[in-house]
C-alpha cells in the first residue's frame, strides 16, 4: 500500500522526532496531500491558548487545532462539573492554574484526551499531529501510564483507559521522523526503543527527510571529468551521499522508510507543498 | 562576548546547539581558560568522541590538546535529589519527600523539571570561583518559555497559599472565593478522586517550607542571567521557519530583560564555486540546486540579521564528521573572534 493509502485509513497520525527534523512538515504535507483526495483532515499541535493558527496552515487552507493545556483542562473539567460558573468562580484561578501545570504528568494527560475525544467525535477524518521534540513526546506519551498508577477509580481512570487504547489502535499510527545524520538517527533509534517499550502502537514509517536528492551521486567516471575546486566540492557531496545512503540501508529501525529529498527552498509554504507532491507520488 | 564568563547556548531544536557549545568550550580551554561545559543533552556519539564517559555526578577532564577543559552532563532525575536535599529544611523532611509516592512522578512529569535542573546546576558554577569560563548548552525545549519559567513554576507549586488552599485553611484564599473552598473541594473530588487529592495535599505538605529556597533560585538565576557576565548565544539556522521560533525567543528575552548577546547562523550552505562553462549537465543540475539552497538561506539569514538586536555570526555547513576536536575547536573560534 502507497503512503498516502495508508495514511487515508487512518484516524490520527503521530510525528515524532527530535527538534528541527521536519515533524511540522511532514504532518502539514501529509495533511495537504490526504486533503487534496477529498479526505477532511485537521493538523494538530501544541500552542499557548490564544495565538493565532501558523499563516502557512492558513495559506494552504488546511485546519488548524492548537492545543493548549489550560483551556483543555477547562473544557475537560467542564464536561465533568457542566457548570461553566462554577468553573469560573471556583476552578479558573491561580491554584489550579498552578495545579494543572504541574500536577504529574495532567498537563499531557489531558492533551491525549482532548485527542481521543476528537478521533472519536470525528469531526476531521484524520488527523495530522504535530508532536513536541522527543523529550516531550515520550512524557507525554508516558503520562497515561503515571495517571494509571495514582487513579484506579473515577473519570480520570476511565479515560486514561481510552487513552492507551487510542495509543494501541490500528486506526492511529505512530511515525518516526528523522535527518539521514548520524546523531539524529542514533537518537530516533534510542527513541523508537523508549517508545515501544511504553505501548504497542502501531509503528507507520521512518521518513528520512532532508536527503540529498539523488543528483547529488556521481560516476567515478563523471568526477575524473572535474577540476580544481568544482571537483573537491563534487566529491565531497557525493561522498555524503553514498554515506547518507548506506546508513539508510543499516538504519535498524525495522519500518518501511520514505526518503524525502532536501528542496531547494528556506520558506514553509513551498517547502511544504513540495514535500506533498512527493509524497502523493510515491 | 570574549570577555563574558558564563555563555548561554540557547536557541530552537536541532539546529546545532549542543555541538556549538562543545565548540565554544574547547576553544576557549584552548585559549588558557580554565573551561567547564555543561551539556544537558546526552548527544551520545558527541559525548563520546570527547571522550566523555559518565553522567554528571563528577566532573571529567576532556583532553583538547592543551588547555583545561571539564566537562558535565546532567543527570536530572538524580540531580534532583540533590536540589530537594539542599533545599530541606531538615534530614526527615527531605526522606519524607523523597518516599513520597507522588515525588518520582513530579520529577519525571512536571514541565519544566530538566530546564529546572540546569539552571540549578548552572549557579553552582558561577558561583565556583576555580572556572573561568563556564559554557551551558540549554535543554531541547520546545519554546524558550519552558526555560526560562522553570524555577518559576517550581516555586509556585510549592506555594504555600496552594498548599494552605489545599488544606482549607488559608484565609487569604477563603476571602477570595465567592463559592469557598468546600465547593472547590467538592468539584476537584468529582474529578480526581478522593484518595488523589489526600496524597497530593499531603506531598503539599511534606513540601512545606521549601518554597522560599525556590524562590530564591528563581531571583537568582534570572539576576544571573541578566548580569552583564553573562553572554546568551542563540544559535539558528536561516529559514522561516526559525526565523519564527527566533522572534518568539527574542519577544521572551526581552519580556525577561535578558539581553542577547549573538545571534548564530549556522550551517549556511555555501555558494558553489564558479562552474566551468562545460560543466557534464549532471554536475551542472546539483551546480544548480546548491546555488538555489544558498539563495533561498542567504534570504532568510540577511532577514534574520536585520531583525538580531545584537551582533550575528554566520557559520558554514560543514562536511563530514563533526565530532572531532580539531573541527570542533574551529567552529568555536569563528564564534569567538
Ligand atoms: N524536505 C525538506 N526540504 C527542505 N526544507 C525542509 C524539508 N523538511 C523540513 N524543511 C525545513 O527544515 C526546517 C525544520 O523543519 P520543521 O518541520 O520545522 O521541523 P520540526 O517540526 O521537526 O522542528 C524548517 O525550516 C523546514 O522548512
Ligand atoms: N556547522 C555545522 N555543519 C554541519 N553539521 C552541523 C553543524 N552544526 C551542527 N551540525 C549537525 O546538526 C545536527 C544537530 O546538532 P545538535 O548540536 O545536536 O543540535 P541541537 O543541540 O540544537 O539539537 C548534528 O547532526 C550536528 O552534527
Ligand atoms: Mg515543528
Ligand atoms: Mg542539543
């Protein structure tokens, strides 16, 4: 089944990786390319309350879910207590403010929630989800699994059932995001490691995102065609390539890669689209 | 930003900080400065090509040819019992805390907790008068937020008006409430549950009295920020992307009146040099894309200057391996100079 087949039965799925690899790019693509076959989809991420939806996202027309724990908490606490007066007169102060930020492990907690509730609501048929840096994301991917331990009864138990079974559905899908560099493909094998030993997802891909596109390898017989620095520059490139290619080949991750070239571009928009054009053509 | 004594490498994820900071201590050890870097994310293959085996507990000579170079990584779920001890204010309260069943949860989960820990760490250095220089690579935050708020947020949480709350007795809190705490109380219950809400207050409780250290930290390690010993390095690559991340860490420095010292551009990518006219065409196509990628970062890296309140570096991609000495040290020249 192509990539994007794939991604088209699907609720929800997660990009994960270290800082500055590409998740936000990924999932914005594969939204946009799911979108552009009638699928409707919404991008999710982490975002204070209040700031306005990525002008990229609001460009390409895609929907925009940004997530932020205090008005998740909000609505949470909203469905439980149904008065919103109460709410506020009560519950929307200093303490609890204090009291979810740092409660253990709520603040992620009630993210996943608010995830489950709108993969169930389906609302959007996929969603596309953004996930923090990896530190982040395994905590908040652990955090169901601390709540369980402190909540054996009640609401909060009840959902954080839903939760691990949302993160162990076959309709959700978990994909690795990483450079084709040496440091950041030992810390997605480090962190694909971490994941698995929290629950059984259902592990998509292992996008390789910004590689040298394959121009970028020459014939021994094209290099002894160059000269001077043209030819040092031609080699050095190549010889990355060749070395991109043979970590790919032993990347031990143990899922179907996609290999993403580098465009040419530095803005969101067009990188964007690029990489959803590739990723329609696979 | 040569005579500054405690450097700052901040910045977005993944665009090279940890490996900057490295740079920057072994050029400055190499300098004669007696170098301590202190590096919160264990990129394991960079660690260990400095011959860095450990964890943070002791510090470990790093031989950079010349100069004296040390150099830590942290630890943060056992450095966190150290700050708990310090911070107790006796030998039973700090047990108590430690056992309590909610602690090890609270240091995995609370936001902000590594951040927390490396700025904790980060004083005991300047306040160490045996370095000269002391090089802090900052933890893979999401936003600069997270970092410069953790021990803010540690302090409130320990905040006896949330502890006093909790036990239904602050009168401060009752006036406060149009509803009182009971009703409070009741709607938390129905939420978390009874026997949560014991534990928690009774963590609150074991907790008090340890908040005034806190807060101190919090005063001090923004006064040490602020100091004008103090160098913040922010390290970015050139797209619009980071050039989004890098206004909103700017907006938080300058909310927190820390002043930004550099702004680094790294991993420019070169302009190709200048192409023969009969170039094979499959050398000529990559001529073409890497002038293109050049363009596009050169674009944004001259926006990006023109927005730095400060001086900017800009530093060049490099190819090949990166973690040697050598290479290394002339990256953290080029910073210095
Ligand atoms: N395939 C690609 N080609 C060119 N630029 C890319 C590609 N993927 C990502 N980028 C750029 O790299 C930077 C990091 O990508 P981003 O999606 O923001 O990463 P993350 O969300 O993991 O931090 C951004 O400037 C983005 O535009
Ligand atoms: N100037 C540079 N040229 C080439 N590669 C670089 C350069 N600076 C950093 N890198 C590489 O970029 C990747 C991310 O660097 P790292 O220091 O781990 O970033 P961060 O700490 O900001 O997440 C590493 O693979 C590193 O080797
Ligand atoms: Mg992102
Ligand atoms: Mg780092």
């Amino acid at each position: 089944m192509s990539y994007l087949d794939d991604s088209l039965r699907r609720k929800a799925i997660f990009f994960t990786g270290k800082g500055g690899v590409g998740k936000s790019t990924l999932a914005w693509a594969t939204a946009l390319a799911c979108q552009r076959r009638g699928r409707k989809v919404a991008v999710v991420g982490w975002q204070p309350a209040g700031k306005p939806a990525p002008p990229a996202l609001v460009d390409l027309g895609i929907p925009w879910l940004g997530l932020d724990t205090l008005t998740t908490f909000k609505e949470y606490a909203l469905t439980l207590i149904k008065f919103e007066r109460l709410y506020d007169s009560v519950l929307d102060n200093r303490v609890l403010r204090t009291f979810v930020l740092a409660a253990p492990g709520l603040s992620d907690a009630v993210i996943a929630g608010k995830i489950w509730e709108l993969v169930n609501r389906g609302e959007y048929e996929t969603l596309l989800i953004d996930m923090p840096s990896s530190g982040h994301a395994k905590a908040f991917f652990k955090s169901p699994l601390g709540l369980k331990k402190i909540f054996k009864m009640g609401f909060i138990a009840r959902d954080t059932e839903r939760v691990l079974n949302l993160f162990q559905s076959n309709d959700v899908r978990l994909d690795l995001v990483t450079l084709p560099e040496e440091l950041p493909l030992r810390e997605c094998q480090l962190l694909k490691g971490e994941l698995q030993a929290l629950h059984s997802f259902s592990f998509g891909y292992a996008h390789f995102n910004q590689c040298l596109p394959n121009f970028a390898a020459f014939e021994p017989t094209e290099l002894d065609r160059l000269e001077g620095e043209v030819e040092r520059f031609a080699r050095a490139v190549s010889t990355e390539h060749a070395e991109q290619a043979s970590r790919m080949a032993a990347h031990g991750l143990g899922l179907p890669t996609v290999k993403i070239p580098r465009f040419a571009t530095a803005g969101w928009k067009a990188s964007v689209q690029s990489t959803a054009d590739f990723l329609e053509a696979l | 930003m040569k005579h500054k004594r405690l450097y700052l490498v901040g910045g977005p994820g993944g665009v090279g900080k940890t490996t900057l900071a490295a740079s920057l201590g072994i050029a400055l050890a190499q300098q004669g400065h007696r170098t301590v870097v202190l590096t919160v994310d264990p990129a394991k293959r960079l660690a260990q090509a400095l011959g860095f085996t450990g964890f943070d507990s002791e510090l470990q000579k790093i031989d950079v040819g010349g100069g004296e170079l040390w150099a830590t990584m942290l630890d943060t779920d056992h450095y966190f019992d150290r700050v708990i001890s310090k911070f107790a204010t006796s030998p039973e309260q700090r047990d108590r805390v430690l056992a309590h069943p909610l602690y090890k949860t609270m240091v995995e989960n609370l936001g902000g907790s590594h951040e927390y820990a490396a700025m904790e760490r980060l004083l005991e250095f300047v306040k160490d008068p045996r370095y000269d220089k002391i090089v802090v690579d900052t933890p893979p935050s999401d936003n600069a937020a997270e970092l410069f708020e953790a021990p803010q947020r540690m302090a409130d949480f320990m905040d006896n008006s949330v502890l006093k709350w909790f036990q239904g007795g602050g009168k401060l809190y009752l006036q406060l409430f149009k509803a009182g705490t009971k009703v409070a109380m009741g709607a938390l219950k129905l939420i978390f549950g009874a026997e949560f809400l014991d534990s928690l207050g009774s963590f609150l409780a074991d907790l008090e009295g340890m908040q005034a250290g806190f807060q101190k930290r919090n005063l001090e390690v923004l006064e040490t920020l602020r100091s004008d010993q103090t160098s913040f390095v922010m390290v970015s690559v050139p797209s619009e992307a980071r050039a989004e991340d890098c206004a909103r860490f700017r907006e938080m420095l300058k909310e927190k009146n820390i002043p930004l010292d550099r702004l680094v551009l790294n991993r420019l990518e070169p302009l190709p040099p200048e192409a023969p006219m009969d170039l094979p065409a499959g050398a000529k196509r990559l001529w073409e894309y890497q002038k293109s990628l050049h363009t596009q970062q050169k674009a944004w890296a001259d926006a990006m200057e023109g927005a730095a309140p400060c001086e900017t570096r800009r530093l060049y991609e490099k190819h090949g391996p990166l973690h040697d000495v050598a290479n290394l040290s002339e990256l953290g020249r080029l910073l210095l100079n």
